[in-house]
C-alpha cells in the first residue's frame, strides 16, 4: 500500500479567470490485493475539513484511516480537497460557486482516471482501464457528489454521507435552543444576497460564529452533540472535539483564524458560494433528480438529514436508493467508534453498484 500526494491544474476546467489547482491524495493498494473488479472510490470532505479526514487516523475511539481501510481491501482511494480547500488553490468565495467547484473536481478526478488507464500513475502499479468508479462525500463533500454525478454522470454509484438531498439542517440535543442557519439561494454569499427566510436574531448569532462552551465547562458547545458522539469519547478526546469546532466555526471569517489550530484532517477555509448556500432546502434538487446510478444515503443516528426516510423522493431517476443509519455514531462518522462498521456498509454498496453495473 502507498500515499502519492498530487497537485493537479485545472485552470481552464475552473473558469474563473486565475489559475487553480486541485490537491490529492491517492492510496493505492498492492497490485496483488487489487479489487475484481477494480474499484476507484474518489472521496470529498465537508466544509471546514480537508482531505486528511479520509486519509489521517482521526482520533477517536477507534483506529485506522478510511483511505487505508479501502485500500487494504483493494480499493484504489482517492481524496479530493475541493478547490477552496485544504491544499488545492484558494480563490475569493464569489468565484466557487457550485459550477466551478464541481468543474475542478471533475478535472482533477479525470486526470487521475487517464493516468491509471495509462498505467503512469505510479512505478510497478498495473494499468486501470475500466474500473467501478464510486463517488463518496461527507456533509458539503455530499452535497457536491451529488452536484458533480447529476450534471458529468461521472460515477457508477454515489454514497452521500451526511447530507440531505432534500433540507440538510445541523442537530442539537433535545431541549437545547435550535440552531437556525439562512437559507440562501445558490451560488451566492450572505453578504450580497438575502436570507430567503429570516430570523433575524438567530442568522445574526449564526452569522457571528455560535458560542464554544464557557471556561468552566458547565455550557456544551451547541453543535458538539451533533458532530461528535461524546458518549463514547475520553477527556481528552471531548478537549479534540471542542477544538476541531473551533476551527469549523471560523471558516467564513478569516479574521478570526489566527492562533486557530488548524488540525491535518481540517481546512480554515470553504468554496464559500457552496458553503453558504448548501443548508437551503432543495439546493441540490435538480442535480439529485437527475442522478440514474445507485445511491446509498449513508449518516449517524445523530445528524442532518431531519426526514431520513424522505431520502428517496429525491433521486427520482435512480432505481436504487439505500439508507444506513450508523448507531453510536454523529454527523462527523470518522470520528466514531463505530467507523468501520460505516465503512463496510460503503464497501458492501459499492459491490451491489458493481452488479448493476454489470447488469
């Protein structure tokens, strides 16, 4: 098994008048494990994380990297940081809107493709001519899989993770004060556009960045119940989780980064157009009805899809829609006790989109 970090250019897929790159993380397998048939799993983190959360062993009470996990079973992984993200190129917010991020996506994904059906992807690694092509996404890295499959049909199957096709909207423990995000319509920021429902005092509290917990510990973050699944985690794991949700809660204001611990599996900064408008209701609609592959609707029993059963009505052109709801498990699933067991769901999807595949 080996790690090849690339740096992609996909300035003219981009289109935004600069140039732009995509960073990625390809975990191969040994040529001797390799899947049949072989399968490309390309894989897009959330808002405020990196690639690093498929590809480092996050903490936890579990162990293990995703990227690994596949990998050691046969997969070909592939962690994408969308541009805006992590190490790919970082642009002013107004110009990643969903057309663009999707594009340097889809270019940078391509390029991998052409080069493991050229056999130039590594030294001693076999050519990938035809392979099961799985996309997977976590929370934004959901929304944006669905973006990408319903406008390029670039999968034979698509795991969403987090993320409501239908009215994505963050969780909080029964009898704390809801959080109320604005809704946005797409490709558009906060502060050019109007909120298309307003609260005002609870956007304006949303907007500021949400209260981490008091010095004393008496008050829990608001968000914490419903990223992380804290009954399973140590003190010092509930110490991690505080400061991941520090880093998330700063990503739109880059003033408020420094001295920021910014952790390998996080990113202090967003497409900002996809960040702000991705919790409307009906965001991806026309992209999601228009996906034909087969679709695992995959989340924790704590997190954001509010109707889960409604999942389906959504993808009105597949013919396969799975749910898995993960016990033990939050909206942010690498992190869980429960990961492997999330995991395996994955692989066991992917081999039913490999029979319809073939079928």
């Amino acid at each position: 098994m080996q790690a090849i970090d690339l740096q992609i250019d996909v300035t003219d897929a981009a289109g935004i008048g600069e140039p732009a790159h995509v960073a990625i993380t390809v975990t191969l397998p040994d040529p001797a494990d390799l899947a049949t048939p072989p399968v490309v799993c390309f894989a897009k983190p959330g808002g405020g994380y990196s690639r690093g959360y498929f590809t480092v062993d996050l903490p936890g009470p579990a162990r293990g990297a995703q990227a690994d996990w596949h990998a050691q079973r046969g997969w070909i992984f592939v962690s994408v940081d969308h541009l805006g993200v992590g190490e790919s190129s970082i642009h002013a917010a107004a110009k990643l809107d969903y057309t663009a991020t999707a594009a340097g996506s889809m270019a940078a994904e391509a390029e991998i493709l052409r080069r493991l059906a050229e056999g130039t992807l590594a030294p001693g690694f076999p050519a990938i001519a035809d392979p099961l092509k799985i996309g997977i996404g976590q929370s934004m890295g959901g929304c944006m899989t669905i973006i990408q499959q319903g406008r390029y049909h670039c999968y034979d199957g698509i795991g969403v993770l987090g993320y409501s096709a239908i009215h994505t909207h963050p969780p909080v423990r029964p009898g704390t004060r809801p959080i109320v995000a604005p809704w946005l319509p797409r490709d558009t920021l906060l502060r050019d556009t109007p909120p298309v429902i307003v609260n005002r005092a609870a956007v304006q509290a949303y907007v500021a960045g949400l209260p981490a917990a008091t010095a004393s510990g008496s008050a829990e973050h608001p968000m914490l119940w419903g990223f992380h699944y804290t009954d399973d985690y140590d003190d010092a794991m509930n110490a991690a989780a505080l400061i991941d949700l520090a880093r998330f809660f700063n990503i739109h204001a880059p003033e408020k980064q420094v001295g920021v611990e910014c952790q390998p599996w996080g990113s202090l900064t967003t497409p900002g157009a996809v960040a702000q408008s991705s919790l409307t209701p009906g965001t991806v609609a026309p992209e999601a009805a228009a996906v034909t592959v087969p679709v695992l609707v995959g989340m924790g029993e704590r997190d954001t899809t509010a109707d889960v059963m409604g999942e389906p009505r959504a993808y009105r052109s597949s013919s396969s829609i799975d749910i898995f709801v993960c016990p033990r498990m939050s909206h942010m699933h690498n992190f869980a006790g429960t990961r492997v067991l999330f995991w395996e769901r994955i692989e066991s999807f992917a081999n039913w989109a490999g029979r319809v595949k073939a079928a």
